[in-house]
C-alpha cells in the first residue's frame, strides 16, 4: 500500500514528472525469450553480488540477476535453511526449487558469504536444481600478488566451463570488446549517480532504469544510461534534502519514494546492487585482456563482501557523502547479513565524527515498507530539513 503524507508545506522536489518502468518478472522473462529468438542466447541466473559480467557478455551469455527476489518465499524449499539465514538466502533457494528459474539454462554462485556459497550445494542437492551451476570465488583482503593470481586463476578456470556450456570460443578480441562495453556502461551509470542533481528523475525512476542492467543485455542497457545522460540539466533541478543510502540491495523501492515524499532524495549511493559495482577510476585498458579484468576487479568500490578494509570503507563512504553534499546517511540493512552488520558500528563512528545524523532501517526482503519504516523515514527526513534552516 502506497503511503501518502499529508503533511503540509512541501513543494515539488522534482523539475518534471518522471516516467517510471518497473522491473518485473515478465520484463525479465521476455528479455531472455527475446535474446533466445534473436541471437540465440543463453540465459545464467546470477546470484549477488560480484562476479565477471564481461565474461558472460564475452561468451555472448545473457546474466540475469536474483535478488530474492522480493516478498514471502515462494515455495516450501526455503523451510530447508534456517531462519536466521537472510532473506537473500531463503527466497533465492525457494525460487529455483519452485520452479521459477526455468526460463533460464544455468545458475551462477559467486562466493558473496558463505550462505549464498552453501546454496549451490543446497539448490542442487536438496533444492531440486538440475541444470548446469557454476560458482566463482574471490579472495577477501585488499590488493596484493597473490590475490591477482588467485583472480585470474579463478576467471580462467570459470571461463573455460562457460565455454563449454555457451558453445562459443572466448578470443581475446571477444574479452576486449566485452571489456570496452561494460566499462562505457559503468561510466554511464557514474555519471548518473555523481551528477544526481541534475538529473530530472525520482529516485524510483533512477533505480529503476539502473536496476533494468541486471537482466537487460549491456549494449541495450547502454543505450538508455546514455538517453538518461543526456537529459542532464546545466543547473541542480532537485529539491530537498540530499543523503546517502548505504546497504545491500533497494527493496522495497518505496523506500525511495517515502523519501522523496518526505523531502529528501539519494545523492550519494552505496547499495550492493548499485553504486558499490561502478568502477569509477576506471584502470587503462591492458593490451592483455585478462590484466584489464582482473585490474577492473580490483578497481571497485570497498564492499564487505570482499572483506575490504574497514578505515578504506570509511574513507570511501565519507567521500561519496561529500561529493553528494549529503546532510544525513541512511543505513538500509538486511537482517542477519552478517558482512554488512560488521561494519555498522564503524559507519555509525564515522558519520558522528562528522556531524551526520545516521538511520539505520534493518529488515528482510519485504515486498512493501512497513508503516513504521515509513514513519522513521519521514520523521529522519523532517529532522535533516530542520537541522539545515537552523544553519
């Protein structure tokens, strides 16, 4: 159910009316029976959060991304893990074993935490999966030798399954132009998200066509980042208060609206499934493909999942909040997700040394915001609004 404030005294946050495309299961289904009829594609389902794209992309592999998805379990298989596993976790094995995977031809399990690593066990063994699963593990800790070694050991060894499976040869010009192409879509999606200001969308409109890149085949998805580029304005058109969300993945997306609607919107962006997978500092391209990936892996924002280095994070997060002018961080954490909760109190230290009023908003994979999210989301966005008038 939609909540509407009925407060008084607020003025339009956005310059125009936005066009909002929600993405739904049957957009997803059609993207892969489209590129199946077309180009002859295959589908992988994708685990979160970090793994290769331009390796399936190389392999002419369609990547779409389960998040969940969100909502009540759909199906009795999420009864086999434990309660106090995350929802990510319970959903995603009720949604395979329940059948609802079968548009596409394989599963990818990237080695986020050990629960999502467990559930390629659990999918094929107790879940009922019986279609090709593949896994893709990174280390944890910062950049070193060692790690690059390990990375590129682990990107061959899973390109050469993938091989195999898509039935096309992975050339290096396949992996350099694979390459090219995620790298023109990330510094669309920076672009989007450093310049929000001046972008005239919600932010339901913004992470809709941002999210659109987790099923979307990148050289389409490309195309309409750049579309959105192009309607940036010379000057900032939003109102309201800017923030930074930190968290996992934006569901449910009322979040978003609930704070457009009590007078802020997201300026700087952290989300698992957002902002932390855009490179920014993009490495040069290697005349070896495989330098340029495993340099682009290394490239990406500090995650927990990856075991970065906490102060890093910290110096990280401070920076977004600063480039984005945000006067207020949002937390927004999924229950019992155990490397995003590590580094709570940390965030919490951080933000309060800077004098930046901190929400934390811990639930599951919900498929509507609770009446008390919204109310602590408003009351958030009512004591930012304040705290600038008094300066």
């Amino acid at each position: 159910m939609k909540h509407t404030s009925n407060r008084p005294g607020r003025a339009p946050k956005f310059a125009r009316p936005p066009r909002v495309v929600v993405c739904s299961g049957g957009m997803r289904n059609a993207e892969i029976r489209t590129q199946r009829a077309r180009h002859g594609r295959k589908a992988v389902a994708v685990l979160p959060i970090h793994y290769p794209k331009e390796l399936l992309t190389a392999l002419d592999l369609l990547a779409v991304e389960l998040w969940g998805p969100p909502g009540p379990p759909r199906g009795d298989d999420a009864g086999r893990v434990q309660s106090y596993a995350c929802s990510i976790v319970r959903n995603a094995l009720a949604f395979l074993a329940g059948g609802h995977a079968e548009a596409v031809e394989g599963v990818l399990f990237p080695h986020t935490c050990d629960s999502i690593q467990q559930l390629a066990t659990l999918a094929t063994d107790l879940g009922g999966w019986k279609k090709p699963a593949f896994t893709f593990l990174h280390p944890r800790g910062a950049d070193r030798p060692s790690a690059r070694r390990f990375v590129e050991a682990e990107l061959r060894r899973l390109a050469g399954t993938l091989e195999a499976f898509s039935g096309h040869a992975l050339t290096g010009e396949r992996l350099a132009a694979a390459l090219a192409l995620h790298a023109r879509v990330d510094a669309a999606r920076a672009t989007l998200l450093d310049a929000r200001a001046r972008l005239p969308l919600d932010d339901t409109g913004l992470y809709a066509l941002l999210r659109r890149g987790e099923w979307r085949w990148p050289a389409d998805h490309l195309v309409e980042l750049e579309g959105a580029v192009a309607t940036l304005a010379e000057r900032p058109v939003q109102g309201g208060v800017p923030v930074l969300v930190t968290g996992y993945v934006p569901e449910p997306a009322a979040l978003l609206a609930t704070l457009n609607e009590a007078g802020a919107y997201v300026a700087a962006d952290d989300y698992a499934a957002v902002g932390r997978r855009v490179v920014r500092a993009a490495p040069p391209p290697s005349a070896d493909p495989w330098r340029t990936l495993v340099d682009r892996y290394f490239a990406a924002p500090p995650c927990p999942t990856r075991g970065a280095d906490v102060a890093v994070r910290m110096r990280h997060l401070a920076g977004l909040a600063e480039r984005g002018g945000a006067r207020g961080v949002v937390v927004h954490v999924l229950k019992f997700c155990e490397p995003e909760l590590f580094d709570l109190p940390a965030i919490k230290q951080t933000f309060a040394a800077l004098g930046l009023p901190v929400l934390v908003l811990e639930g599951e994979l919900e498929g509507q915001l609770s009446g008390q999210a919204v109310t602590r989301l408003e009351a958030f966005a009512e004591l930012l609004q304040g705290a600038r008038g008094a300066a």
